[in-house]
C-alpha cells in the first residue's frame, strides 16, 4: 500500500500549541484508522488517523516531546504542553513509527486507507466510508 503523498518535499507537522513540530522526508508505507481501545482511550476520540513512516523518515525539529509507555512493546509521543498525540512507535529497535495524520500542517495530503481494530470499534460509530475494515491490526506494518 501507499499512502497519497507526493514522494518530493517534506511534510511538516506539530502540535496545537505550536512547540512540538516535526518533519517527515519520506513517502508514507501506509495510513490508516485505528479503532482499538488503546487509540480511543489515549486520544478521547473513536478513533485516531495514522500513517506509517520509516524511523528515518521522521524528525523532531522543535520542542521536546513527553513519552507515555502505553504497553509493554510501544511508547505513545505528546506534546507536555497542550497535549497533542504526535507519534507511536516500538520502545526497542522501532523501524517504523506512525504519526497522527491531522498533526500535519496540511492532512489532506494522506488519505486513510483502511479500518483496523474494528473488533473495538464504538458500537455506536457508523463507518460511512467504503475502506477495508479488519477485525484485528489487518495489512498494519507496525
């Protein structure tokens, strides 16, 4: 899969208040919506748009971010001043990590390209999209 992101160019993004912000300098592996309840209780929301990028595609260029160890394997990445879930990732030997797309400066530049966790999924959430929807973490390279 490949997200729809022009391969040239960086991407900027950051957090709400503006002192977490960030550059992507490669092609996404691919995005996706998350529906599990680790994503839902973290975010406060049904679910969280990611995308998946290469560990050296994705940089820090201001700020210092607050890591929450979420479970055994994974870190959750948040700007310690407004709050704003930046990134996810392995704790050991990450090789890709995954940002929340609307953390971009300008998230209509990846589109979603699937449903995972759906076994989770709000009962009360409609999916009115016509994307894949897997019951588990489904074509998700993290």
């Amino acid at each position: 899969m490949n997200a729809t992101v022009p391969v040239d160019g960086e991407h900027d993004g950051g957090c709400l208040c503006g002192y977490v912000r960030y550059v992507i300098t490669e092609r996404p592996i691919d995005a996706g919506f998350c529906h599990c309840r680790v994503c839902q209780r973290s975010s406060g929301a049904p679910s969280i748009a990611w995308l998946t990028v290469d560990v050296a595609g994705f940089a820090y260029t201001h700020g210092d971010v607050a890591v929450y160890r979420s479970s055994e394997r994974s870190q959750r990445e948040f700007c310690p001043r407004c709050g704003t879930q930046i990134a996810f990732r392995a704790i050991a030997d990450a090789k890709t990590v995954d940002v929340t797309i609307c953390s971009l400066d300008d998230s209509s530049r990846v589109r979603p390209e699937y449903h995972i966790w759906c076994e989770s999924k709000a009962d009360w959430l409609r999916i009115g999209d016509e994307l894949p929807q897997y019951p588990d973490d489904g074509p998700d390279v993290t």
